[in-house]
C-alpha cells in the first residue's frame, strides 16, 4: 500500500509565518485605520469655529451661536414651556391655586396675588415683566438683576446704587433680552465668568475670591449669581446676599435678626416678615452633591458627545427628564430606579411642606384669635417672632427649586424646626388668648 507523504516540518513552519504575516498587516491595518480616525476627531475637535467676531456687549444668543452651533442648539430649547415634572418643569401655572395656602401665609405681601411655577430661562424677562408683582407693588430695578442679560450694562452705565433703587417700571422698556451667553460666558476667550456683582460683594465678605475659583467651582458660581436668597438693603435698595454668619437657613435667620431687616408686616398677624427668594445654592451647599464636588451644570447642563466633540447640554432642565446623562453619568443604577428614588424624596419633602403649611394656618389664626381678645403688641411679641421664624424655614424649603433634591436631610431637618415653631407660636397665642378671655368669662 502506497503511504500518503506527510508535510516536513519546513512547510509546516513556512504555513505559519504566512498566516501570521497575514494576521499582522490585518492587525496593523486595523491599527492604522483607528489612528487615522482619532486624528480625524482631534482635528474636528481643533476646528477653529470663529465665524464672526462677539463684542464685549453682544446680547443676542443667536449671534454667539454662530461660532457655537452645538450649543445654541440646546440652548434653544429652553423655549419650551411643555416640560411637567411632578413638582416643577417648565409648564406655567399658578402656585396660589396648587396650594392655597400660600395666599394667607404671605397676606399682605405682592406674592400672596400672583405666584407661579418658572418656565424656562428663555422667558425669564418676559415672565417678571407680565407678573402682577410688578404691577400691584413698585418694585426696585435690582429685581432686574438675574431676570435680563441687559443688566450688566445698565449698571456699567448708571452705577450698582442708582441701577438698584431706580423703580423697575422706569427700566422695563430698556430690557431687550432675557439670559444670554454674555451673562456666563467671556466674549474673547469663552472663559466662565461672573457678571452679577452681588455675587461678588458676598463672596467678598465670606473671605472668597472668585478670581481664584477652578472651572469647576464655577461651573456652580455662573448660576449661583442668581439661584439664591437675596434682599434688598437700605433706601438704595442694594441687592445683598444674607451671608455674613454662612448660608444655612439658621446663620441666615440670624443675620435678618441682628440687622432687624423685614419685608412686611403679616396682613393678619401684624407679624414682621421675611419673603424668602429662590436659596437653590444655600440649600445646595449643604447636600452630599456638593460634598462630593459636583456642580449645577454637571446635572443640569450635563457633558454630552456631539461627534468627536464634548459639550455642555445648554438645555438648562430637570435631571428628571434627563436621567442617562444627568444621573448615570455617576450612578449606574437602572433609570426607572434612580426616578423612584427622586420621586421618594420630592414626595416626603412635600408631605412635610404640607404639614408646615397646616401649622403656620393654625398659628395665624390663633394670633389672630389673641388680637381680637385684645393682646397687646407686647404680649403677642414673642407668638408674631415664632410665626415669623417658622415662615421663614418653611419658605427656605418651599421657594427652594428642587423639592429637598438638592439636600434631602437639611431639607427635613428646616421644615421639622418650621412645624415646631408654628405650633410654639400657636400655642403661645392660645395662652395668651386665655388670659385675656378668662377674666371677661369670671365677670
């Protein structure tokens, strides 16, 4: 029988270094390829899209969008009012009809007439000009302040003081443009910038330069020039942040005290009161966010990919209508997860705002109750200064735009002092009541 030859070890090595010839130019093509490709990406990256020059004064969003397309292009889309979260989004309506008890607990003050949920940035200006707050009550052009990006300028041109006390009726026809790029953003250099100098004025007397802040600091700064607590000081009516003592409700609770600063006078009570604004940042200072170095613009402006370039989403929103890049970018929790926990949060949180509003009711009427008996101012002195304090806790917690999100345990922590000083004014006003009942009863 005639025996098949075998191959020699010779041809068998030779088989091999062709297939791994082979195998090399495949790998060192596929190599090739992707460099190629990434230097592509850096070259798209590296593009210099100056189309047209942005002056200094440049207002106009859609004139910076030349130069940056991919993010006028989600900055656009603030302009739409149809977003619904269940305690915010961008869908206008009316607050006072949501939770009438607002209307009593702000008696006498311009927000007890009209109040309603924030659209989106873009309609900032328009908003403040068609509110009944400016029409029922003479407001201080300092209200203009974080409303339109024609702010810096009529600074610039009139001086931070006349700017402030001049009435906001005598500007309003001045006010072109509501936010714009200009407000955050350096014209030459893209650079993150303040523009807002109440903000700076506060951070000054806390002992912090903002010159010195990393990009990531202002990465929050930016939005902290307006998402906050605020007054207005003296007959100027200065715009001034309230943190001398810090920024917790408590250290700002004491400042109003020991400069004796009110808003109004309770229509009801006849209590000295306190309209607290919007302490987004306060309230965010105090949560595991900011203890762990996240910003505002990681969860509301969040980086997303266009191409081989990284931007950021300037679709300011809800992270709740953007979990994938607002949430997972960190938690790698299943979406419908990280919403129920939200959901948990916002939920409790407004059981407890519900619970503060029943007892501030209960507080006015017992004060109320204590007057008509004929308590004097004296005697009511200390009831009308805990229906102020527990006011001014549970307005930290209800103007505050995230429903506690922002820091879920300093937000129960604020209403659970609020519902203890209601019911303290309360029962102090029912004492009080008593005293001055009881003695006509005896007769």
């Amino acid at each position: 029988m005639t025996e098949t030859p075998q191959p020699t070890s010779h041809k068998r090595n030779f088989g091999w270094l062709i297939a791994a010839f082979i195998g090399g130019a495949l790998i060192m093509a596929a190599v090739g390829a992707l460099l190629i490709n990434i230097q592509n990406r850096k070259a798209e990256a590296a593009v210099n899209t100056q189309i047209v020059e942005i002056a200094e004064g440049e207002l106009d969003p859609a004139v910076w969008g030349q130069n940056f397309p991919r993010q006028y292009d989600t900055f656009i889309k603030t302009q739409d009012d149809t977003i619904s979260t269940p305690f915010g989004g961008s869908v206008k309506y009316s607050k006072l009809e949501r939770v009438p008890a607002m209307v009593r607990i702000w008696a006498g003050y311009a927000f007890s007439i009209d109040h309603n949920e924030e659209r989106g940035h873009y309609y900032m200006q328009i908003d403040q000009a068609n509110t009944q707050r400016v029409v029922v009550k003479d407001q201080p052009g300092a209200c203009i302040n974080c409303h339109s990006a024609n702010a810096p300028g009529l600074i610039a041109e009139m001086g931070w003081e006349e700017f402030n006390h001049t009435p906001y009726n005598d500007l309003v026809g001045q006010l072109e443009m509501g936010t714009s790029c200009a407000d955050c953003h350096d014209p030459q250099t893209m650079d993150l910038r303040i523009t807002r100098p109440a903000f700076i004025n506060a951070m000054n007397e806390r002992g912090i330069d903002v010159t010195q802040a990393t990009r990531q600091e202002m990465r929050t700064y930016v939005c902290a020039q307006c998402h906050v607590e605020y007054y207005f000081a003296g007959d100027d009516k200065v715009l001034t942040f309230p943190w001398d003592n810090g920024t917790n409700i408590d250290e700002i609770d004491a400042y109003y005290t020991e400069i004796g600063f009110t808003d109004w006078a309770h229509k009801e009570t006849n209590a000295p009161m306190i309209k607290i604004q919007h302490p987004e940042y306060e309230m965010w200072t105090t949560g595991l966010h900011a203890k762990s170095g996240v910003a505002c613009a990681d969860c509301h402006m969040p980086y997303v990919r266009d191409g081989a370039v990284k931007v950021s989403d300037h679709w300011l929103r809800s992270p709740l209508v953007n979990v994938n890049n607002a949430c997972q970018t960190c938690h790698k929790q299943d979406e419908a997860q990280l919403v129920e926990r939200i959901n948990t949060i916002q939920e409790r949180t407004a059981s407890l705002l519900r619970l503060n509003e029943e007892a501030l009711l209960d507080a006015i009427d017992a004060i109320v109750v204590a007057q008509n008996a004929g308590a004097t101012d004296d005697e009511l002195a200390n009831a009308r200064e805990l229906h102020r304090r527990a006011s001014l806790r549970w307005d930290f917690v209800s103007s505050e735009n995230s429903t506690g999100f922002h820091s879920p345990q300093e937000a129960a922590r604020v209403l659970a002092n609020g519902i203890d000083m209601a019911r303290q004014a309360q029962i102090e006003a029912q004492r009080i009541a008593a005293e001055h009942v009881a003695p006509v009863a005896s007769k």
